[in-house]
C-alpha cells in the first residue's frame, strides 16, 4: 500500500513523523490543558550545563571572546546625554566553528541525534543554523540534509541564502532549495519519512539547552573581566531560542538581576510567506516576522513544545529599523576593525540606543555576532536592495518603510531602539494561548504556567482573562 | 549543453502545483507552484532540459529535469554601495571633533 504523500496526506502524519524524529515523547509533559511541565521537559530531555559544555567544547564550540567596543562607547557618548553612555561589550560568536552561536544549538542536537544511533540529520532552516548543523554533522560523521526556502517564484534567490547553501555543501551537506511558501514544511517532514534521519529542530530541549552555556560563560567572563554582572544584556530575536538559551544560562550562572532585551528589525507591512514581498526585506532572520509571531505563540515551530519561550525570559523588546542595523554595521568595521553580520548586528544597533538611556559606569553587551562574507555582506545586501527597486538613502531612521526604502541614519544620534508594549504582547500570547487550544475554563496550574510563561503577575493573568471573560 | 553520466549536476521539480498548495499561502504565492531544486551526480548521459535521476551527496536518487551541469556559485559583494563610505568617514569626524552632545 502507497502512502498519501498529497498535501493533506502527509501533514496528516506529522506527529508520528516527528514523534520517530526527534525521540521525544512530549505527551507525558501535558497536563491536558493550557499548561505544560517546561522546566521538566528541559531537565529530562535537556543536558547538564556540564554535560553541553563538553559535548561543545569537544568539538571548538564557545569559549567565544568578549570584546569591548571602546570606540563606539565613544562614538555613543559624543551623542548621548551628559553622564550616560554605558560601557558596549560583544561577545564575539562568530569565531565558533561554523561562524555563528549556532554552532552551540547543532553541536548538541547532532551529538544526541548520534548517541541515539540516527544515520543523518535533518533541519529546515534558510539561516546560519543549517550551516552549524551541516558542519557538527560533518565532525561526527553523520550526514546532513539542509532544507531552504531560498528562492521566489522568478528563481530569483536571496544572496545571504545562496551564501549559507555554499557553506552547508563546503561542509559535505545536502542541500533542498524551495521557493517561498511554509510548504517547506511539507518537503522537510516528506525527507524524515524518506530517510529517517534525526530532526535537528531548531527548538527541541538539546538545541535551546546549548545556547545555555553562552549565557553562563558570559556571565563568568564578566566576573573575571570586570568582577561583576553586566547590567543589560541585548538578544537579536527571532524564533526565540537565542533569548531564551542565553537567559536560562545567566540565571544558572546566578545573574539573575541582568536586563534581558529582545531586540529584532523592524520589517512590518511584509508578508513572509508572500512570493512578491520576499526580496523586499533585506534580513532574513532576525526580524519582527519571526520575532512577534514566535513570541506571542512558541509553539508555531516544527516540534509539539518548543524549548524557545522568549515571553518567560524577557524585560523588554525593541525594534531597530534594516537601515539602523547596516549603519551600524558598517560602523563596527569602521570603528572596532570587526566585519561581522549584518543580521546579528541587529542587537547591536538596538544597545547603540539603549547605551545612551544608561550611566557610563554601567555596562550593555551584544551577546552574538555572525560571520559575514559574498552575499551576506552588507554591499551585496545593499546591492541586492536597490536592484530589487528598494530606495535607498540617507535620512530619519523614522522615514523607514519595510519593502519600499531603507534610511541609512544621517547622523549616529538618529538610531533609536523603539520599545513594544510589553503587556501588548502579554496579551496576545495569553489570547492565542485560550484560542488556538479552545479553552473556556482556567485551572490554578493553568494560571501559574501563564504567570511563568508571561512573566507577568497573578494579577495581570487574571485581568487579562478577565478582559476575555474566562472563568477561573 | 550535454552532461555525461557521473557528472555533478542541477535537477528541477514542481512540489506541489498551484491548486495543491496549503490552504493558508496568501494569494500572490498561491498563483505560482512549490518548486525545488537539488544537486547530485547524474545517473546517464542527458540533454538540458530532459527528465534524468540524480544520486545526492547522501546518496538519496532523485528524478527531475536537468537544468544546470557543475552547478556554479555566483553570488558576491554586489554592485559598490558608494553610500557606506560617508559613515566611517563621519563617524571618525564626530570622534576627532567636539563635543555633540544635546
């Protein structure tokens, strides 16, 4: 007997795929209901902080330097406020082995994926993830299939997603290309049916629990470096991982009182599964399409829970404009002799602003960058803009329209990290929490998970439900 | 253009046609079909443009329409962006000079 492999037919048989692919069985975290046992599924499913920082350090991966940008300190000084002007650090991710703090998230999910006697390795994903995986997988002898929406309907390809094709193939991958369309869904659960190889899921407990240890070490590169905390740390924000990874280290480093910010680019108005508007953005990652999306829903991804739940971990979320991001860009060249990004620079431009809110003595870090190179680079990324007939010039950040025009900042003081309404975004997670799950009725497990999910309080969960008339 | 059997190639699909597409693509993308694109040796000699099977670097046969042989890398910096040159050059000014602040 033949398979359905229509549409229809084999997203009918997702959950058996993914349950063979992944090796995790997440009903036994459910409680039926809104709720779920997060911290247990990281514990029972996860690694020791330990235990990651071998698996990594087994294969080059942290350990990443912390620099600090004394000149754009400067530079963030001539323009801030008498006083303010906090000290900017980064911590230099791109020196892991395939270029990015991916790296950390592939080195464990392949090392599990080989523990657990899968032949290859399997991750959707047009980013730096597939390049991390493809070069984990080559240092443990597995193979690696990298699945890409890389084109849109005219063959006409993102060069940053040529660029991370080249990388995966340098490192014995193969890779799928697709045209726009969240089909690529389709085509990555058709390769695990077909293969059977692991799901390098970009949100399963192993891939979150790896980015823990870059918030631990740098927590303790701080304490040696300067004896103490930072005090405001930035993520670029997408699916959510980075954030979440990154916080749930510092917490287990003790750095509880650090500031976590979200930071992404600000591309509103673009569809991101719209086969016209897809060379229109510049970024393909890094942005409020995946960014806003991921943190008011998580469990959008490609696994039952995702392990990345930005909502628990963050203070505060802003964001940068495209133009904002390639000034600073090229700014961190011109200024620290550092070419990385552009896409992880996105923080960067976001702690450029925020620096100047805070005092000299204290200190803000970009706790990621990227390598960059043909087709990244920001005069391919720029290139590619204008030739796609976006307008680009110099002027007022604020002037920015996603799709039609990128603002290269006249002047360094016009950067600005423009704040979401966190309790917007609250509430819109807690909305599609008693929406997509069809839920009337709360129960007081319920209503804590909330609490923790949002970090909110009992009595913010218990207005909002209130607003939406659910019982408690 | 003829590839020999052996040789390191480029196929074409269509995944999924129009009409077969998800419910929830928005328009514009549902006008057009799902379309993919893999590498790998090819398994006999063939012209562009004609239906031949491949075997990928992970050893998975393929089928679908030849459309490139040694597929070629030509992405690269773009054309020159003359506008980036003005922020280092102002930022090094704003450095050197005096004081900016509001």
């Amino acid at each position: 007997m033949s398979k359905d492999m229509s549409y229809q037919g084999l997203m009918a048989r997702r959950n058996e795929i993914m349950k063979q692919a992944v090796g995790i069985d997440y009903s036994i975290f459910e409680s039926g209901s809104i709720a779920f046992d997060y911290e247990k599924m990281m514990r029972e499913t996860g690694y020791t902080l330990e235990e990651m920082q071998k698996i990594q350090g087994d294969t080059g991966v942290g350990n990443t330097p912390v620099l600090e940008l004394k000149n754009l300190t400067a530079l963030a000084r001539k323009v801030a406020p008498k006083g303010k002007g906090a000290r900017i650090f980064i911590k230099d991710e791109a020196s892991n082995p395939s270029g990015s703090f991916k790296a950390r998230r592939a080195a464990n999910a392949v090392y599990h994926a080989k523990k657990l006697g899968y032949k290859g390795v399997i991750a959707a994903t047009s980013g730096n993830y597939g390049a991390a995986v493809a070069s984990q997988a080559a240092m443990h002898g597995l193979k690696c299939i990298i699945v890409q929406e890389c084109y849109d309907s005219k063959g006409v390809g993102q060069p940053e997603i040529i660029e991370k094709a080249r990388k995966c193939e340098a490192y014995g991958a193969e890779v799928v290309q697709l045209t726009v369309g969240p089909e690529l869904f389709y085509t990555f659960l058709k390769l695990l049916e077909e293969t059977g190889y692991f799901n390098a899921s970009l949100y399963t407990p192993f891939g979150i629990a790896g980015v823990e240890t870059l918030g631990y070490e740098l927590a303790i590169q701080f304490r040696e470096k300067i004896g103490r905390d930072p005090d405001v740390v930035v993520c670029t924000n997408a699916g959510g991982g980075n954030l979440t990874g990154t916080a749930r280290g510092l917490i287990k480093a003790g750095a509880e009182s650090v500031n976590v910010v979200g930071a992404s680019v600000n591309l509103q108005g673009l569809h991101m599964a719209s086969d016209e508007q897809f060379n229109k953005k510049s970024f393909t990652t890094g942005h409020t399409g995946f960014g806003m999306p991921f943190s008011t829903w998580p469990d959008r991804s490609d696994v039952p829970r995702s392990a990345a739940r930005p909502l628990r971990y963050m203070d505060r979320y802003v964001t940068v404009s495209q133009g904002e991001v390639f000034y600073m860009t090229e700014i961190l060249a011109q200024l620290e002799g550092l070419e990385r990004g552009p896409a992880g620079n996105t923080s960067l431009a976001a702690a450029f602003s925020i620096a100047q809110e805070l005092n000299e003595d204290q200190i803000i870090v970009v706790q990621e960058t990227e390598y960059t190179g043909a087709g990244k680079h920001i005069q391919a990324q720029l290139s590619f803009a204008r030739e796609n007939g976006i307008e680009i010039r110099f002027g007022n950040p604020e002037e920015e329209v996603p799709g039609q025009n990128i603002i290269l900042p006249n002047h360094p003081s016009l950067i600005k990290a423009r704040d979401f309404d966190m309790d917007k975004i609250r509430k819109s997670y807690i909305k599609n929490c008693l929406e997509i799950r069809g839920i009337e009725k709360i129960s007081d497990a319920d209503m804590d998970f909330l609490v923790q999910e949002t970090k909110s309080s009992y009595d913010f969960v218990k207005e909002s439900l209130a607003e939406r008339n659910i019982q408690l | 253009m003829k590839a020999n059997r052996g040789e390191w190639v480029k196929i074409y699909n269509i995944v999924l046609t129009s009409e077969e597409r998800a419910p929830q693509v928005p328009d514009d993308t549902r006008k057009v079909p799902l379309e993919s694109w893999v590498k790998g040796f090819i398994q006999s000699d063939a012209e562009i443009g004609q239906f031949v099977e491949v075997v990928t670097i992970t050893g998975r046969r393929v089928e679908g329409e030849l459309v490139e042989i040694n597929p070629a890398y030509t992405h690269n910096y773009g054309k020159f962006v003359p506008e980036l040159l003005q922020i280092g050059i102002q930022a090094r000014s704003i450095l050197a000079g005096g004081d900016v602040h509001e």
